[in-house]
C-alpha cells in the first residue's frame, strides 16, 4: 500500500515539475533578455533495473527544460549514467542535485519506504565478469577467438 501512496506522490511530483517547467519556459521564449543558463552534466545513477532507468530518462525529458542527450550502459563496476542537458542550469551542482531529489522519489515509488537503499523488484538478466548484460564480453571474445583461428 505504500509503494501505492509513492507513485501516486511521485506522479503528483512529476506533473507540478512539468507545469512549472512549461512555465520556465514560456517565460524565457516570451523575455526581451536571455534568462538561459545551458549546461550538460552526467548522471550517476542509482537506478538499477531497466523499468527505473528508463522511467528516469523519460521523467527528465518529459519535463520541460531538460532532456537526456546520452546514456552509458552500465557495468557491474560503474553504475548507468544518463547525460543531461538543462536550459535553466544554475549551476551544474544543482541540476545534479534536482535530478537526485527526482531519482530519490522515483526509487521510493518502484522500490518503497526505504528508495535507493531498497531492493528493486527485478535486476538485469545475466551479470557477467565485466558487463551487466554480457553482450559486450561475449563480442569481445568472439574478435579474439577469431584472431586466434587466423595466427593458426
């Protein structure tokens, strides 16, 4: 039931982040002055599944004066990373401090009470040695056996 109460917080959240964002926006379109401040930043994330990695990504860009320009597929050494670009970046320290407030919430609503420090509800298939989902080691393996057959 709590999980319940969170998504509904959340998307209570995420729906006053938009109307303000619109009006961020509208604001800066209809300004004689430029009220930009652009940045880029990466993302560390603390979201591990691909339900909450891409319900962040989508929360980011849906809301207006951001957007999520790149992702970093994650190892089981380094997290997954979304790069952001902000028009009303006050700093680069706050955008990464507004998106971890939109993660905290986030985790809270797919995990529970207890958020980033919860356990998520399914991880990734497969972890291997180096990468989460193993593609990228079993192509790295396949160029060097064929490297092999051709020293042969």
């Amino acid at each position: 039931m709590s999980r319940l109460w969170y998504l509904v917080s959340y998307v209570s959240w995420i729906v006053g982040e938009i109307l303000r964002g619109s009006v961020a926006v509208a604001a800066a379109t209809y300004s004689r002055r430029d009220r930009t401040s652009p940045a880029i930043v990466e993302y560390r994330l603390r979201a591990e599944t691909d339900l909450e990695i891409t319900a962040m990504a989508s929360s980011i860009t849906i809301t207006p004066g951001t957007l999520v320009v790149g992702t970093a597929h994650g190892t089981l050494r380094e997290p997954a990373s979304l790069f952001v670009h902000a028009v009303f970046a006050e700093g680069r320290e706050q955008v990464v401090a507004d998106l971890t407030e939109m993660e905290d919430r986030l985790l809270r609503a797919t995990r529970g009470r207890h958020g980033a420090e919860g356990t998520p509800i399914s991880r990734r298939n497969g972890p291997d040695e180096e990468f989460a989902d193993g593609h990228g080691l079993r192509l790295m393996d396949e160029y060097e056996n064929r490297g092999e057959q051709e020293e042969e």
